[in-house]
C-alpha cells in the first residue's frame, strides 16, 4: 500500500493553511489514517519538530510509520482510541502541544477492503475500526433491541424509516442471523419497496452508517476526545476539524460554542451547566469545504466540513 495510490488527504491545503506549521512545533494528528496529511505536516516541522500520529487501526498505523518515519523530525505513531489522547501524549513525556487536527472520516483504503465491511460490496458484516475489538456488526445486530437500533439509525443518521428497518432487522434474525453487507443492504433495500437508490444515494446507505457509529462508539469517542485534547493545546495553539455526517458537525459545533464563551444549555435554564467560558477565537468563520475540483477527484470528500480555533492566552 502506498499513499498517493490509496488515500487521497481530504482539503489538504486547507488544513495546512489553518494549522500553520512551524518548525520545532508538537503536532498531534489524532487520526492519523494511512498519514496523508501528516506527509505534509512534517515536512514543515523541521528536525526538532515532533509528529504524533494516533489511530485505531492496526494497518493504518504501520503504514502511516512507513510513510513518515524517515522525516527528521521526531515520529511517534500510536496505536490507540483518540479518546485516550491525552494518556498516549502524556506516555511519551510530552505536556502539551502546540496543534491538533482531527479528520473524522474512514479512510479510503479502509472502505475500499470489502473484508473490513464499511462499503456494500458483500463481505461479512465486520465494520470495526480496530480489529483488536471483539465485537463485530453482526454480533452488535444479533442483539441489539428493536427499540434501540431504530433509535441509532435516526439519532446517527437521520434514518427516516427508521422504525421499519429496525423491525425488519430483528424480525430477519429470528429465523437466521445476519452476517454479511449484502444480506443487511438487500433487507434495507426491502424496507424502500425495493428501491435501491434515491436522490442518487444507496438506500442502505444510512443504515451503514449508523450501524458503524454505534458499533465502534464514534460520536462517544470524538466528544470526550475533544474535551481531552483541550487541555493538552497550550496558549496561542490551535485545534482544526473535519467532520463529514450530522452527528460529528454537531459535536464539533457545540464544544467550539462553549469554547468561545457561548452558552449551549437548553433555554429556560436558570443557571448555565454546559461550562462554556471564553477561552478560544475562530481561525474561520463558518465551515470551509472542498471546492468542486476536489470534490470531482474525490467523492468522499463532498460531506466533508473543516472548523478550526485558537487558544488563547488566560
């Protein structure tokens, strides 16, 4: 596997512009993926420049070694949850650090191997980000209530038909499990009156989706992890996103708002409970995302959203 063949870094001009690199800086990449856009990171590090690269996946992290250890600046791949990310840059003796940037998305090579069970080529129902996990896909749908699963199919990703996938997904296993992506698209297909595609999109697609949060506790992860990685950016630091479905935009947004002082609380509350203080300033007002030249090389990165901001000094 090498890196301009497999993985196309998504908005990675942006990001570099919004990060501003400078040599002798600490760096954390909290998802690291396959290191596109760490390539670019460390060649503006510099040899007293640090680069930690975190990530779940086994593959991902030896191949993001390969890609960036002969860089000069120092190279720490980690192979860990992000919601740990203060644990894995304290081991390494380091306090604090000077940016970080998280990129939410599965990475291509990750949806382009059908025996990992992200994409809809049939393939067992795996969908895990670490295969060191226990858990799979079709272990979570063997058991999962009704109630439950139609709950994480409209909270993660805004399943319409939520209800009916969820009933027809714990109907179908009373007679045999399900256990591979083609038997769990083909029943969603079902569920739309054997449509497979509106508005140009799979049928199947949400119900992927949701199922691959819920499995691997991605919307958990990335809100604690952010709360985590806040305390390890120093004054003057800065923090960038991409988040790319409703769920991460939504919990991006609302740790920037408390960040930049604004209350998120519920209205009618006497007093704030959300903890939201000044403490940062945007690099960018709104969202940035990929312009149509990348969009057209790289589909993926259509849903792609980029927020970045600067901690200030207290």
């Amino acid at each position: 596997m090498t890196l301009n063949n497999r993985h196309q870094p998504v908005l990675l001009q942006e990001i570099l512009n919004l990060l501003d690199c400078a040599p002798g800086e600490c760096v954390v990449d909290a998802t690291v993926g396959y290191g596109g856009h760490s390539f670019e990171i460390c060649k503006r590090l510099g040899e007293k420049g640090t680069l930690i690269g975190i990530d779940r996946d086994e593959e991902a992290v030896e191949c993001a070694w390969t890609v960036l250890h002969t860089f000069p600046c120092r190279v720490e791949i980690l192979h860990g949850n992000f919601a740990r990310i203060d644990e894995l840059v304290w081991g390494l003796e380091i306090e604090q650090v000077d940016k970080i940037l998280y990129d939410t998305g599965v990475s291509s090579p990750q949806l382009d191997q059908p025996e990992r069970g992200f994409s809809f080529v049939d393939a067992p129902l795996d969908m895990r980000m670490s295969q060191s996990d226990s858990e799979t896909a079709a272990d979570l749908l063997a058991y999962i209530s009704e109630q439950d699963l139609a709950r994480v199919l409209r909270e993660y990703a805004d399943e319409r038909r939520s209800r009916s996938i969820a009933r027809a997904i714990v109907s179908r296993r009373l007679g045999s499990p399900i256990r591979t992506t083609g038997e769990l698209r083909a029943l969603v297909h079902r569920c739309y009156g054997g449509m497979s595609h509106q508005h140009g999109i799979d049928t199947a697609t949400r119900t992927f989706l949701a199922i691959r949060i819920a499995l691997n506790r991605e919307l958990e992860n990335l809100k604690v992890s952010l709360e985590k990685a806040w305390k390890l950016l120093r004054p003057g630091g800065r923090l960038v996103t991409i988040s790319f479905h409703s769920g991460e935009h939504r919990i991006v947004k609302e740790f920037i708002q408390r960040r930049l002082g604004r209350c998120i609380c519920p209205p009618g509350m006497p007093k704030c409970g959300c903890g939201a203080r000044i403490e940062a300033e945007l690099l960018v007002h709104g969202t940035i995302t990929a312009r149509p030249l990348e969009t057209a090389n790289n589909p993926r990165s259509r849903s792609a959203q980029m927020r970045g901001i600067r901690r200030i000094e207290q």
